[in-house]
C-alpha cells in the first residue's frame, strides 16, 4: 500500500508540531526513589518538541509551534532546537510565565516517576494569535497533541491550526498525548499515571477525530478517545468518526495499523517489524516512535515500513535514559536496520554509540585555527620556580586570549587550547567568547606512559566541564614502542575515550611520535590503526607534521576507513619557526582529513619570556602573540586557496 501525498511544491515544512515544550530533569541514578536522586540531567521535553527534535534528526524539516518563558530555561530550548534543525519560527518567549520543568526518574523496569511543573506554564498560554497561517500553508502536516485541548486558549489555537491545514492542503495528525493528571484528573504526585476515565475529556477528543487523517495512542489513548471501556468497541468509534489512519501503539509488542475497516480480530491489522530489546525507559518512547512513523508516512512508504521504522526509533528510546537526545539520526536508524545490534539493551552498542555520538554533535567545525596555551611544564620553566612569576601565569594566559578573539574577529573555526592549572581567568574569558572552540588537557605534562594530571578518575573530574570544551590528551606513543609500554598506553587512551562518551564531551587525542623514534611515511598510519583497532575513536587527532603528502594520504586511508565521521586532524607546532611550519602546512594541506592546526610556543614563546621578564607590556604581549597566530591563520588560508585552485 503506498501512502504517497501530493505536494505541490509550495510546501517548505514536512511538519508543524503544536503544544508542550519542557525542560526535562532526569535523575542520572537509576532504579531509586525520585525522592533519592541526587544528580539530574537536563533536555528538551515535551510531547511536540520531542517530536519535532525526532523529525528533524530523521531528516524531515519540522518546526515547532509553542511557548517558552524568558528566561534560562526558555531560551535552553529554544538554542538547542535550533542546534537540531528544528524551524523555531513559531516559538514565542511569554514574558510573563515560566518555562514548564519535569522532574522524572527510572525507579524499576518500566516504572518511572515524574513530577510536572506546570502552574500557569508558558506553554499551556498558547492561544490563537500563535497560530501564522503563513506557517500552517508552508507545512505538509500538522500534528495537534492531546493536552493542549485541556485550556480553551491552547484549543482555540490547535483548532485554528486544524482549520487552517485543512484549507491549505495540510494533513492533521493527532498524537492523542493522554496525561491524566495534566487534566487535573490526578494529583501532583501521579504523573506517571496512564488512565483516568472522563467523560469531559472523551467528548473533546472525539470532536477532534474527524478532521484528523492520522490518530496515534497507546491502549490507554484510544479508550479515552472513544469513551469505550474495551479496546475493539474503542476502535470501532473512532473509525465511525473518522476515516483517520489508527496507529496503536502497543509498547514492546510494537504497533497495528489500521487503514480501513477495524476486523473482529485486531491482530488483524498491518504490522511492523518488531525489535525485542531491553527496557530501560518508557519515557519518551512514543514520540520516538511518531517520529519514525512521520518519517514513513510523509515521504510515501508503505505503513507496514512507517510501522517498522516507528518500532526501531521506540526501541532507542526505551533503551536509553533520556527522551529526545536519545533519538537516532538517521544514519543511526538505516544502520541499526540493516545490521541490527548484537545487544539487547543498544545503549550498550559500541558502533550504534558511535553512530549516534557522531551524527548529534551540538555543532559543526568544518575547521578549526587554535591557539595552544595549555602548557604548564614550559611555562614553570620560563618561571624558574619564582613563586611570583608562577602566581603570573594565569595573567598571561588571560592576554592570549585577548590575542586570539582579536585574529579571530567574531569568525567561526577559531579557539584555543587552556588548562585548569593556571588557566581559569583564561577559561573563563574564552568561554564569554561565541562559537569560540575550547580545549582542556587532561595528561599529565611529559608522562610515558600517559597519566592523568590531577587524579586517574576522570569520570568525577569531567563531569564539571562545560558541554562544549573538548577534551585533549596528549600521549607519546611510537608503534614501535614495546608491547607492554603501548598496552599500558592504549588503556589509559581508552579509558579517557570512554569517559568522554559517558559524559559527552568532545575528546582530541594528540599523537607525538617523533620524540621517541623515528618517523616515515607509514608511523603515524600504523599508530593511529593501533588505536583504532583498540576501540578508541576521537573526535579529532592532533598529529605532528608529516614530510610528505605521502604520509599524510596513509592518515586519511586510516581514519577514512575506521571512522568517516572524525572531524579531522589539527596541527601541532612544537616550538618550530614560521618558515618550518609553513612547509608542514604545505604538506598537510594535501590531506582531506586535516582541518587547521592547534600552535602553541612558535606563537607565545617569546612574548611569554619577554612578558615575565617584565621588559614587555600586556599590550605589547597581545599585539605579539596576535601577530604571530595571524600570520599562520594568513598562510594556512593562502595554502587552501592554492590547495583548491
């Protein structure tokens, strides 16, 4: 059966999604009381905004009608939908509400607290002046959600919404969203609660039924939408009322899909493929599975497709924590369907992980010009262990960064590499600086084999890091190093690896072969396969510079095959002068996988001696050290010119 739908080419909008948008607090301790949890996660929630995060991933062009308080909250949502492609034309800031929040928990399989915070909430003021019909037209289709028909203001405008598709041509899906107690119908304590019975809510819900040509719900859903106590008697209402596609969702059984008349025997439906998985979290899951659903039914696919697609995006969701970060891409879902996963519980799923990880970063960096600064070894000794020249250090880390915003003008692709020993005043600095790229080490300065500065537990050290600062190691490895030696190494890189995963942060592992052997056209090839093939795939390779485009076509072999979604290799300097790193640059710029350079002393060396020997000024300093990084920025942008010409 095909579901294909005119268009004629008028419409920019696979989907408008209409009501809750939340921020969501999920305890990160699981199988507790909400009463016990002691750290929380945050994201974006809510039914519609879900689904329009879910869309958008799947590669539909969805946007999103709501409202969000202005303040913190209000504006999180807002940046992180448009981090995810999601059109927020229509989200308007209320001044005089608050952004709603639930607190939510996985307290046993299947069972999951939740508390909504929601009196007089922005979302639920939405009324009719939010609903521009010039958005409805541009819009494919349009999904309305069960809660907002609980205010006569929210269902003004989701009725406005109906009426207008319906006239433009759009097609109305009704997520039926059914939350007792977000209808008053239960109290503070039972948002987890999935029925209450109510004749007020049935009779709203069945006067919607017939403009809509699509209605999703659980078993619980479609008996509140019927006002039926059995689930056929309840499906038999609904399609005396509409002529609607029935989607009944059935959690881990999948789904049924009703195209017609409804059989005696509801199995009897068109079924999707299932995916039998751990469940881990119920939260969330059905706007998963809308999304997967949407995607199916607006590009044309059969429903029995729609219906699979819907079932495998249900399945992320249910094994993983939260609700719309969890979302598979859409590179995500085509591979988990060709390959499926040897894991029931796919948060478990190294290559999915990576899939995943990769394909939702919170930006791209198509290139990245750094200045390195997070030395401390190099500078303690310019110090020579006076007291007052160390207490100046983090100054002077605060002057390159003054150094670096003025080369980099308010231009994406610039940032810099700072440390938590002396680089706070800095850190701090560069983090007020926008879509400044920042990078903190976590090696210990000089270590073979590598360890941690401060304390081996990275895990209780990461979890203060801002989200966007990458994490950079730096390790001394030579893959003809002993085999003990590399072990010990390649451990160390894999357990900052997995730290980076569970806390979600960017992680730049720099390679230094030269120091400890010799270099050819294959070493660093064969260093980075080992790493590979040891499970370590980082977001970026700091590598040094290679003689010949040779070697550098044996990295882009290597990270190409292991991993196509790196964002690439960064340069290093090592103090080396201008004219040397012009020619490393020259080489490198041969390379598809090399995207800028991270330089450190041949920029702030000499100011930085000149500087704590006070013969220098700040500005003076600045000036530098902003000349300098300048000039490789010039070489290496005339190098790409040439490169491309």
């Amino acid at each position: 059966m095909s579901n294909a739908h005119p268009d004629d080419g008028t419409k920019t909008l696979d989907v408008v999604t209409i009501g809750r948008a939340s921020v969501d607090l999920y305890g990160q301790q699981i199988g507790t009381r909400l009463e016990d949890i002691g750290s929380f996660a945050k994201s974006v929630g809510g039914c519609p905004a879900n689904i329009a995060v879910g869309t958008a991933r799947l590669g539909l062009k969805s946007a999103l009608i709501t409202r969000v308080g202005h303040e913190q909250m209000g504006r999180f949502i807002r940046e992180q939908l448009d981090r995810e492609g999601v059109d927020t034309s229509g989200v308007a800031t209320d001044p005089n509400r608050l952004t709603a929040l639930v607190l939510l928990s996985v307290e046993a399989e299947g069972v999951s607290p939740m508390i909504f915070y929601r009196t007089d909430c922005a979302d639920m003021a939405l009324d009719e002046s939010n609903i521009d019909e010039a958005q409805i037209a541009s819009a494919r289709a349009i999904v309305v959600t069960g809660t907002h028909f609980s205010r006569p203001n929210s269902e003004a405008a989701q009725k406005k919404a109906i009426r207008l598709a319906k006239a433009h041509g759009a097609r109305v899906a009704f997520d039926i969203d059914y939350r007792p107690n977000l209808w008053g119908l239960a109290g503070h304590e039972a948002g987890f609660s999935r029925y209450v019975a109510s004749d007020v809510v049935s009779e709203k819900y069945k006067s919607i039924l017939p403009d809509c040509d699509l209605i999703v719900g659980t078993e619980e859903e479609v008996l509140i939408a019927s006002g039926q106590a059995d689930l056929l008697s309840a499906l038999r209402t609904i399609r005396s009322l509409s002529s609607a596609t029935i989607v009944l969702k059935r959690g881990p059984m999948g789904c049924i899909v009703y195209d017609g008349a409804i059989p005696d025997d509801l199995e009897h439906g068109i079924v999707g493929k299932g995916f039998p998985i751990e469940v881990y979290n119920v939260l969330g899951a059905g706007d998963a599975f809308m999304s997967g659903w949407l995607r199916g039914w607006l590009r044309g696919e059969p429903h029995a497709t729609s219906a699979t697609w819907a079932n495998a995006c249900g399945a992320f969701a249910v094994s993983r924590l939260l609700c719309a970060p969890e979302y598979p891409s859409w590179e995500e879902l085509s591979h988990f369907l060709a390959h499926g996963s040897r894991e029931r519980a796919l948060r478990k799923d190294a290559e999915l992980n990576h899939i995943h990880w990769a394909t939702n970063r919170r930006r791209e960096i198509p290139s990245l010009t750094a200045l390195a600064i997070d030395h401390r070894s190099q500078l303690e000794d310019l110090a020579n262990g006076d007291e007052k020249l160390l207490a100046r250090i983090p100054a002077f880390k605060a002057l390159a960064v003054t150094a670096a915003a003025r080369v980099a003008n308010g231009r994406p692709g610039f940032g810099m590499l700072l440390d938590d020993k002396y680089g706070r005043d800095a850190l701090f600095a560069a983090g007020a600086l926008k879509d400044f790229w920042i990078g903190k080490p976590i090696e210990l300065p000089g270590s073979r084999p590598l360890q941690f500065e401060f304390s081996q537990d990275l895990g209780s050290r990461l979890i203060d890091w801002p989200v966007d600062h990458c994490i950079k190691v730096l390790c001394f490895y030579h893959p003809d190093d002993a085999a003990d030696l590399k072990r010990v190494q390649i451990d160390k890189l894999r357990s900052a690896y997995e730290a980076a995963r569970k806390v979600g942060r960017d992680l730049l592992v720099e390679i230094i072969a030269g120091k400890h052997g010799t270099l050819d056209d294959n070493t660093i090839s064969r260093a980075l396969t080992e790493l590979y093939d040891a499970g370590i795939k980082p977001d970026w390779w700091k590598l040094e510079p290679q003689a010949s485009p040779a070697a550098w076509a044996a990295v882009d072999r290597v990270i190409e095959t292991n991993d196509p979604y790196c964002r690439g290799v960064v340069l290093l300097g090592l103090e080396a002068p201008q004219d040397v790193l012009e020619a490393g640059f020259a080489a490198a710029r041969t390379a598809r996988t090399v995207k800028g350079f991270a330089v450190g002393r041949t920029i702030f060396a000499d100011a930085a001696k000149r500087w704590l020997a006070g013969t220098i000024s700040d500005d003076a300093a600045i000036d530098d050290m902003a000349r300098r990084f300048g000039a490789l920025v010039e070489i290496w942008e005339r190098l790409g010119k040439s490169q491309a010409a």
